[in-house]
C-alpha cells in the first residue's frame, strides 16, 4: 500500500521540464512576433493592392464615360440619326415639328459628344495606347506594397511589352 502509483518526479526533472517549456515558448513567440511582423507587411501590400483597384476602377468609370463609336449601341443611335436626317432632306417642310426637333437635338448631341471626344484626348484615347492610372498587375502575390503616386495621373506602364506593343515609332501617337 505505501508504494506511489505515479512516478514522483524530484527538483532535477522539474528544473529540466521547466527549462524545455521556456525554450519553447521563446521559440513560439519568436513565431509569434514574424508571423505579426509577416501579417503587418501582407497589410500594407493589400492596402497597396486596394488602391491600384482603386485607380483601376477609377480609369474604368472614366473610359466608360467616353462615348465609343463602335459601341454597338451608340452605332444603332448613329444609324438612327443618319435615318432621321435622311427623312428629313427629303421632307423639309417636317423639320419643325416637336417630335423631329427633340430626335434632331438627340442626334446633334450624340454626334457633338463623338465629335468633341475625337479632337480631344480623352480617357478612352489614353487607356487605349497603354497609360494608366494603375500599374500592370504581377502574376503573383508583390513581396514589396505596389504603391502608387499620391496624386492619380495616367503614367507610361514601364515594361519591355509596353514597349514592343505601343511604342512601335513616334508616328503612333499621331
């Protein structure tokens, strides 16, 4: 009856047991605090990421803006509006009438809208020959935050296909 049914353990193996526990935990906050310095870095790269988003939808929303002339859509407008003229060349005396000069003020706006956007450089003009407000995104995740200028302006990607595809000879952009 008095023999212990446990293993009693003496000042020795505690010492040791208490040792390996610290050396544990030093080695686990070691972890801790890389996988904290690791989680602060992938935040400013997402933040990073958040904001060329950002520019990207902002380019987006821009060039949307501009009316395109092969839009199929501004194509069925224009369509109309050559019928609209059409009919009227041949019946002059229905010019006045307020269904005809609301249609003609529609198709005078569209076609001054086109007409203004193709003698100006505009958002679409700009985005189609390669700049951006946003830089071209990497195939993986950046190891350094992709962040952009303060103030947003479209810029000239800076990347041999930029190169090979847009600036071909100075004549393009003319």
């Amino acid at each position: 009856f008095g023999i212990p049914t446990h293993r009693t353990y003496d000042a020795a193996t505690w010492s040791s047991l208490a040792l390996r526990a610290d050396l544990q935990a030093e080695h686990a906050a070691a972890d801790a605090a890389a996988a904290q310095a690791k989680a602060d870095h992938l935040a400013l790269v997402a933040q990073a990421c958040a904001h060329q988003a950002q520019a990207a939808a902002k380019e987006g929303a821009e060039v949307a803006a501009v009316p395109n002339p092969s839009d199929p859509l501004i194509k069925d407008v224009l369509r109309a509006c050559s019928q609209v003229r059409t009919f009227l060349a041949a019946h002059p005396d229905r010019a006045s009438e307020e269904a005809w000069l609301k249609l003609r003020r529609v198709c005078g706006g569209v076609e001054g809208k086109l007409a203004e956007g193709a003698e100006t450089v505009t958002a679409r003009t700009v985005s189609d020959i390669g700049f951006h407000l946003y830089d071209a995104p990497p195939k993986e995740l950046p190891k350094k935050p992709p962040w952009l200028p303060d103030s947003l302006e479209y810029r000239v990607p800076m990347d041999e296909a930029f190169e090979k595809q847009v600036l071909k000879s100075p004549a393009d952009f003319l």
